[in-house]
C-alpha cells in the first residue's frame, strides 16, 4: 500500500526529535573614610585659649579663686609692671614703655602668641601644587592622549587613524568561502533560505537541526560534541537551548511526545528546525516528506516550506502513528493505524487548505 510505504519517512523524524527530548537534560555550552576633625580656627585642640600679651588693653589680673568681673582695664594697668617680651620675634627691651612707645604694631596685627594669625600667614606662604595631566592611552596607536598630546601617529603603511587605530585599506579574504567573515568586518556572502553558513559553506536546513543531527552522531564523545557545540553561533545554540526547554518542562512526561510537541512547543520545533516557513498545507508537506526517505535535511527543507498550522497538523498526525507502532513495527501495524486511529487525523491533513 503506498501510503503506508510512506509512512516510514517518519521514522527519522522521530529520531531526530528523540535526541532532543534526550539532551533536554543536559542542554549544550556559556562606611565612608571617617573625617578627621580639624581645628580651623588654630586655637588649642585641649580647650584652652591663648592670651595675647600684645594688646592697647592690659588683661584682667589672675585674683585666684573662682573667676570674678575684674577692674576696669584703664585700672587693670596699675597691676603689672613690664609686659612679657615677645619670644616669637626679636627681643624688645620695653623697659617702663608702653607698647605704643616703642613702635610695636597695634590693633589687628600679628601679635605675640597670637595663634590664629600664625596658622593664616602659615597657609598663605604654603606652596600649591599644580594640576597634573596623565596621558590615557592604553593599547591605543593613535588620536588624543587626554592631554593635548598624541598616542602615536600612524605609518604610510596604515596612515589612517580609527578610533585609536591606524588602518589602511583592508583587502578581504574569501578565496572559495561561500560565507562567513572577509577579514574586513564585512562577510564573504550570505545563505539562501533553507540553509545556513556552517563556517564557510552554505548547508542545507538550519543550524539547530544541524546541531541536533552532529550531537546525535557524537553520541557519548564528549570531545565530539564540544566540537559540534563549539563551532555553533550564538542564534544556532539559542534555537536549540529554546526547544530543549520547552520539552523539558511540557513533554518530558507525555506518551504521544509528537502530539504534546504540536500542541506546546511548536514555535520552538519550527525555529529549530524550518528557521523560516513558506505557505504549503499539510497535503503537500506530508507527500514532501515521503520522497525524502531517511534524509533528515530533505524533511526539514519540507518543513520549511509549510505553513506554522500545516506544521502542527503533520506533526500531531505522525505522532498519531508513532503511538500506534512504536519503532520496529511491521508494515501491517501502520496500516491498521492509517485505516484506525489515526484516519480522523490524516483526513483533517489531507482536507487542510
């Protein structure tokens, strides 16, 4: 019977997608410094308070005991004979002179002991250290340091320079690439649909079933499948890692995984292994399929060409038969299937606009 006979294209699809149910497992390879207090004023941290000896007034006389209102400063004179010299600065014999006598300065000039005034002329002679510019280059050839200055210039052979580079006129390199990168930021030629860029070679079908199809062949070789996840794109892993997830957490405990497939990870499934869809029902993909035989790239190529409903359809039919007649059944179990349970299933297939 032909559509039995047709039937067994199939097979391989579901044991592509075992592999993905399988590695779903084990999916593929990625307070603040404390201020210091300081006394602005320059008067003694221990909290006394220095007295000035150079004044147009005399200080209250120390009486002892408990500190009173002393005399008036006009009589407070009477008490003291000389004024202390002033060790700070040259020595002044002041003898019975007033201080006004001898020249000394009045008012709000520096006096003897005067602490305050000695810490501001202190800060007015400090030196002030100038600014500093540090050239930033780092690995640059070229343009500003950061400070007015050059990271390097360039040479005829590269004279341009490009974002602290020096560039010349790049020359890509292809040779018999049909895809991939020139050497030059730019790439060698791009993949028609249906296919996709395996280092320098357009193939057939996506990366994601590429990836499945080379772990599958791996096996257990863990240096094998390093190399397959390896050479992969980021949007090759991502397709696979999507789908690997999805069955995980929907399928893992379904009997018709096909079915659960269709019904729950179809976006996935079609990403992976389609990449883009066409406008063919499910009629057209399910008689595709039968011409490719065992060839994994031939159905995803069909697949690629259906519609996201025809997909769904097709795959919840296969399922159908998967059920029925588990690997290693006779002819006879499919047919029994086609003619059974599955027969709602392929009519709705085959009626599918």
């Amino acid at each position: 019977m032909r559509e039995t006979g047709n039937e067994l294209g199939f097979r391989l699809l579901t044991a592509m997608m075992a592999f993905a149910w399988a590695a779903c497992g084990s999916p593929g390879s990625d307070g603040g410094p404390a201020r210091i207090a300081s006394d602005s004023t320059g008067e003694p941290e221990d909290g006394s308070v220095s007295v000035e000896t150079r004044s147009t007034d005399a200080p209250t006389p120390d009486v002892g005991g408990a500190p009173e209102l002393g005399p008036e400063p006009s009589d407070a004179m009477d008490e003291f004979d000389d004024p202390a010299p002033d060790a700070s600065g040259p020595e002044v014999a002041l003898g019975d002179a007033s201080p006004e006598d001898v020249g000394l300065p009045a008012g709000d000039d520096v006096h003897a002991g005067d602490t305050s005034s000695a810490d501001a002329v202190s800060e007015d002679i400090s030196p002030t250290e100038p600014d500093v510019c540090e050239p930033d280059c780092g690995d640059r050839e070229c343009d500003d340091d950061g400070c007015g200055g050059t990271c390097g210039t360039c040479p005829t052979s590269a004279p341009t320079c490009i974002d602290g580079y020096c560039v010349g006129q790049c020359t890509p390199v292809c040779g018999g690439a049909e895809c991939g990168e020139d050497g030059c930021d730019g790439v060698c030629g791009t993949c028609a649909a249906g296919t996709f860029c395996n280092v320098s070679v357009c193939d057939l079908g996506t990366e994601c079933a590429a990836l499945i199809k080379c772990s599958n062949e791996c096996g257990a070789d863990q240096s094998c499948l390093d190399e397959c996840y390896g050479a992969a794109s980021l949007d090759g892993l991502t397709a696979l890692t999507d789908l690997q997830v999805c069955l995980l957490s929907e399928c893992s405990g379904a009997g018709n995984k096909l079915a659960c497939t269709a019904a729950n990870c179809l976006v996935p499934y079609t990403t992976c292994f389609a990449g883009t869809l066409g406008s063919g029902n499910c009629s057209a993909l399910r008689a595709c399929n039968a011409d490719c035989g065992t060839d994994s790239v031939c159905i995803n190529a069909c697949t690629s060409q259906a519609t996201f409903d025809a997909v769904g359809l097709y795959l919840t039919y296969v399922g159908c038969l998967a059920t029925e007649c588990p690997t290693g059944s006779p002819l006879a179990c499919y047919a029994g299937a086609l003619a059974g349970a599955c027969k709602p299933l392929l009519d709705s297939c085959e009626a599918q606009p």
